[in-house]
C-alpha cells in the first residue's frame, strides 16, 4: 500500500520545473492522468484507506482546507506561509516527502508579489552572445585612440634648423693662449684695520680701600689675595628640578646626553637625554646618584660657580651637595673677614687720627684747595 501511495505521489521533476504554472490552477480530477499536487495527495489518501475526518485529526488542519489542497483550490487557503505549512502537514500524515511537495504547491501557485527571474547563466549566455560584438567596440576605440596620439606626435616633430650659437672665431685658441699668459696684478695692499681698544675701567675714588680696608696710593700696602672667580652658571636652556633658592648644585649638559638621577631605594628621580645647554638643579640633602654614560657631558655649578665636570659615570650627589655647602661656608667666611679686616683698619685709621691731633694741637682752620671733579663714571 505504501508503494502505491509513493508511486502516485512521485512525479517528474524536470517536467515540472519546465511548465509554466497557470496564475489559476485546475480543480483536481479523478482523471489517471492528471498529476497535480491536489490530485497526488488525493490518490495518496485513498491508498492509504484515511478519510479528510482522521488527516484533520492527525494534521490538526480544517478539513476545508484539506479539501481545498486536493481540489486545487489554493485561493480558499489562508496566506501563503500557512498553506506550505499545511501541505507539509498533510504530505507527513501519509508518509510522503515533505519537501518534495512544497516545492510542487510553490510551482502550482507561485508568490505574486515576486517577480519572476530569469533561469541561471540567462545573463552570461547572453554576454556571450554579444561578446564580439562589445570586443569589436573597444578594439575600435583603441584603435582610434592610438592613431590619435601618433598623429598629434608626428605633427609636433620639428624639422633641423640651424644652430642659433655665434660663429667661432678662427683665432679662438690663439685668444685663449693669451689670456693665460697675461700676468695677474693685484693692486697694493691695504692697511690693517686699528684693533679694537677698551677703556679703562673707572674706579670711584676711596671704594677700593673701604672695601678692602687698603689704601691703593699707599706703597707699603700689601693686598689681599683676591678669591679665584670661577665662571657663573648661565641658562642656556630648559632647567629641571629643584628651584633655585633651594638647589646649589646645578648640572648642564655641554652635549646631548643621557642624564639618569636614581634615589637610594632605587627609584628613579630623573631620567631625560638633555640637549646642549639643558640643566638639572638638585634638591638639597637628597641621597641619590647620578647616573651618565658620559660624565664629561655635564658641567657642575655649585652656588652658581663653575666646580668642573662629573667625576665619574655614577657619583654620589650627597658630595655634590657637601661641595656645595663647604663653599658657601668659606665664601660667608670671607665676607665676615673682610668685614672685620675694615673695621680694623677704621679704628687703626681713627686712633692714628686721634694721636695726631693730641700731638700737635688745634690748627687753624684753612680751606681745602680746590680740586677738579672726578670724570665721569663710564
């Protein structure tokens, strides 16, 4: 029973997709002939000895639409996705395949809302066939391209025409040979400009001696040994670090170089290549080392005054720092006893004074001659 059943469904596939479907299809037939949709589920019913009552039951599909599928009425049928869900349904119940049959209810009742496409390679066969055609377009475009360029090339080729240069004297290498010949006069030298001279510098009257507490007109005076003057930090860049009134060591670089400050727990303070000019200012009572692969890169400055270079790859900036303040404590030395050595010298000054006139009485009082005025300060 069951090949029979099978047997009735089965159909052409090829015959099929080669009929174009009808817009309304035939009502089902009980014609041997006729193999619709309808009609093989009709013949796939009655072999298998169901009535529309038990399919509904089994496909839970009315049995006005199971009626409609085996008449081929496909208008009575809900919207389209129901109805392949309901030949689905119905081509299960009976042990068909499924698939098969909602492709042949697509092909009896296609979607009219989709246009209809045409078959596949339509569109390449028909390029083929125009092929030569569009060849032959393009060949003759190409053509007329090519022969355009070369025409608008030849028209531009200039005939040979004379040379535009003067003519050549005969006697050209005799000329020449004279001109080297000829000797070079230069005219007679110039006096050399005058050099550049500076004035003196102008000293205020009694400024030196009260700042030294020695008289410069007194020949027995000895001088006293003047403090070496190193050179002054000038900026020339960038300054990183500490502020000025708080650093005094200052380091800058004469070169690009790696500058590298690491504190004494390891971490890294600082670390820049520093252009030429660059400078780094320390902060005070910082234990940490400096770290460069060119310490002769780097200029110390301590309390402004040059101190040298680096002396090492990696120095200790605490010695810097130590530099710096036994500096100071000698420069505030210095001061003090310069400042004691003119008090001194005042007191000597007064008391000579003091004697002298014990010594030799009043005197009367004389004008002071008169004397020219002092030049002016440069």
């Amino acid at each position: 029973m069951d090949q029979d059943r099978q047997a009735a469904f089965d159909f052409d596939a090829d015959a099929t997709l080669d009929q174009t479907p009808e817009p309304t299809p035939q009502a089902a037939s009980d014609d041997p002939s006729d193999d619709s949709l309808g009609a093989s589920l009709r013949a796939a019913r009655l072999a298998s000895g169901l009535s529309l009552a038990q399919l509904s039951t089994m496909t839970r599909v009315h049995t006005r639409f199971l009626t409609a599928l085996e008449q081929g009425e496909y208008a009575v049928l809900p919207s389209r996705i129901f109805s392949m869900g309901y030949v689905r349904a119905y081509a299960g119940a009976l042990g068909l395949d499924e698939l098969n049959a909602v492709e042949r209810f697509k092909q009896e009742y296609p979607d009219a809302a989709v246009p209809l496409q045409p078959p596949t390679g339509a569109a390449l066969q028909q390029m083929r066939q125009n092929s030569p055609k569009i060849l032959g377009v393009i060949g003759v475009f190409l053509a007329v391209v090519i022969g355009w360029n070369v025409f608008q090339r030849i028209n531009r080729i200039e005939a040979p025409h004379p040379s535009d240069l003067v003519a050549v004297p005969e006697d050209w290498a005799e000329q020449a040979d004279r001109q080297r010949d000829r000797a070079l006069y230069l005219g007679a030298p110039r006096a050399a400009p005058p050099d550049q001279t500076t004035p003196a510098m102008y000293v205020t009257p009694g400024l030196e001696a009260q700042l030294t507490g020695v008289d410069p007109d007194d020949p027995n005076a000895v001088p006293p040994p003047a403090p070496p003057v190193q050179a002054a930090f000038n900026p020339r860049g960038a300054i990183y670090g500490a502020s000025a009134t708080v650093s005094q060591v200052t380091l800058q670089a004469r070169k690009p170089a790696i500058l590298v400050i690491r504190q004494g727990d390891g971490r890294i303070l600082f670390a820049r290549q520093l252009a030429a000019g660059e400078a780094w200012r320390a902060p005070p009572s910082l234990p940490a080392t400096i770290d460069t692969p060119d310490p002769e890169a780097f200029d110390v400055y301590l309390n402004g005054e040059h101190g040298g270079v680096l002396p090492a790859p990696q120095s200790p900036l605490g010695t810097l720092n130590n530099r710096a303040q036994a500096a100071a404590r000698e420069s505030e030395a210095r001061a003090a006893a310069a400042v004691e050595a003119r008090a001194r010298a005042a007191q000597a000054a007064a008391a000579a004074a003091a004697a002298a006139s014990a010594t030799t009485g009043p005197q009367p009082y004389q004008p002071a001659p008169a004397t020219a005025a002092p030049p002016p300060a440069a």
